[in-house]
C-alpha cells in the first residue's frame, strides 16, 4: 500500500510540475530555382549568406530568450522582407502593370489560427500585416485595398512604391514584357519565380509555427495570387504534425496543397520530414511545379526538400552553429 501511495503522489507531482523546456530550432529559406555557381558572382553569392545568416541570428535571439515560434518567424521573415535579394517586401518583382503587389501567411501551430493577406501595396512589413489579420480581425485572408486600409488602421509602418523598387526587378519585367509570347509558353517562365522567403521554427515549450512573404511571379496578371497567402499550400503549422513554408510556381503549389499534404503524411503515415516532402515534391514535379519546401516537425526533425538546381536556404538550432547554403550540392 505504501509503494501504491508513493506511485500515486508521484503521478500527482509529475502531472502538476511544469513542462520541460526543450531545444529549439529555426529553418529558412529565401526561394528556389535556377540557381547555379556558374550564374552567381562571389559577391553575390557572399551577400546572400550574409543576408540569410542575418535573417537566422534574428529569429535564433528570440528562441534562445524563450520567445515563441510564432515571434521568431515574424521577426525572421521581417529582416528578408527588408533585403532586396530576395522577392519579398523590397526587392519584389513587378506585375505586368508595373506594380508590386505583396503576399503573406503566418500560422500557429499551437492553435492553428493563421491570418493571410494578398495583393498587398504600402504595408513595409507583409509578414506582420499577416499577423494582425490573424490576431486582430476575425477572418483569415484579406486582400487588395480592402488589406491596405486595414494596415493602416492597424498602424503598421507603410512604405511608398520607391522603397519595394529596385533596378534589377524591373529590368526582369522589362525583358520579361520584350519576350516573344508565341515562344514563350508558360507567361512566368522559370527565370522569373522564385525569390519568396519562409521560415518555420520550435520553441523550448515545444509549439510550431510557419510563415511565408513574397512578391508573386514578375509580369503576373492583375489580381493574381499564388501560393504563399494560402494556407496548406504555401504555409501551414499543426503541433500535432510540423511546420512548413513553400516556394516555387505556386499554381502548382496550390493544386497539390502542398504544405499540408506534407504535414497529413507526418500525421497519419509516420513519415519523417524528409520523405514526406520528397514525395509531395515528386508528385508536384508531375503536375509540372517546381521549386522548394523547408519542413520541421514536432519531434525537431527537419528537411529542406526541391526539385530546382538550388534553393536559398538555412537552418539554426540551440548549440549548434548555423549552417547556410544556396546550391543544390550544399
């Protein structure tokens, strides 16, 4: 009777004390496609590290403090919106009209709320924008003017047109709007996707979260959106599975549901990361997308999976030194 009276006030006291904190983690990435040595100068290549590592020591401070998944990747996608190598926030590529137009997700994995917005204008900070529709609305997805009043309601820091504008992103429309369209066949050709930026991350109390911010594809159509502001195709988070952010041609991505496919074949399979993002990835490649995943589950696995020659991409974790890479022999 006593051994049964110990085992029950240890139960009681294992039920009551709180939860062990465990490592936490931080995957990103700043898009994929055709991204090949022989294409990058060392500057560039030097420049993009820099900017990625940048990006990792942000939301690795906020981690390693105990702050939440959710603000880590905010924080993260907040310094690669900011840079202009990547097709997010400044640096975004340009619609056939001569605009940049911004989408963004961000979702909790801890209770699966998410807020997405499309078709953003003015708002400096898409990712945050996303947010505020998630914790200060009661919808999921806002679009066009209707997400730019609500910025500005919201009191997010705006931006004019000259702060997304850089020269090489209009040059790319330029050469994208000279094409010979009766050659041209698919209208966002491989040279102009990628470029979108995400990043999933685990806290020490064990919670997922994702998110995702790009310009879209250079000379897309008015009002077109991809996958990126779509929750389970470019952004999704569950607790009970992993987190995972997209890039690549996101008509595909939307077909397949990429993101939460991914996540269904942890849940219900038992797949690790990787195989779950590989066969996702393959079966993506067949409808004709292409383009990359980051993933992270539950456990703290993780995998970067794409089907391009390179993804601009990265990882951080506690204790460890962050690694960096941009080719696809890397």
């Amino acid at each position: 009777m006593k051994r049964l009276a110990s085992l029950a006030a240890l139960a009681a006291l294992l039920v009551s004390a709180p939860a062990l904190a465990q490592d936490w983690r931080l995957v990103i990435h700043g898009g994929a496609g055709t991204i090949a040595r022989e294409n990058m100068t060392p500057e560039r290549d030097a420049e993009i590290r820099a900017a990625l590592a940048s990006a990792l020591e942000t939301g690795s401070v906020v981690l390693a403090a105990g702050g939440s998944a959710l603000d880590a990747v905010e924080a993260t996608i907040r310094v690669l919106e900011d840079d202009p190598n990547f097709n997010a926030g400044r640096g975004a590529v340009f619609t056939v009209e001569g605009r940049n137009e911004l989408d963004s997700s961000i979702m909790d994995g801890r209770t699966r709320d998410t807020g997405a917005v499309a078709g953003v204008t003015a708002t400096r900070h898409p990712i945050t924008l996303a947010r505020a529709v998630m914790e200060d609305s009661p919808h999921v997805m806002m679009a066009s003017g209707g997400a730019d009043t609500f910025s500005l309601e919201q009191g997010l820091e705006q931006a004019p047109p000259e702060w997304f504008y850089t020269q090489e992103r209009y040059d790319q429309l330029q050469r994208f709007l000279a094409r010979d369209l009766s050659d041209a066949g698919d209208l966002a050709g491989a040279d102009f996707k990628f470029g979108t930026v995400g990043a999933v991350a685990i806290d020490m109390e064990g919670n997922l979260a994702a998110g995702t911010s790009t310009g879209g594809t250079t000379g897309k159509l008015y009002g077109r959106v991809g996958d990126s502001p779509v929750i389970g195709a470019g952004t999704y988070a569950d607790n009970r599975a992993c987190a995972v952010s997209a890039t690549g041609a996101g008509e595909y991505y939307i077909r397949e549901g990429v993101a939460h496919e991914i996540c269904a074949r942890i849940r219900f399979l038992g797949e690790s990361p990787q195989e779950a993002a590989d066969f996702v990835q393959a079966e993506t490649l067949e409808l004709g997308g292409t383009g990359g995943v980051i993933v992270l589950s539950a456990d703290g696995d993780w995998a970067f999976s794409f089907n391009t020659a390179g993804m601009y991409r990265g990882m951080a974790e506690a204790g460890s030194e962050p690694l960096v890479a941009i080719y696809g022999d890397e």
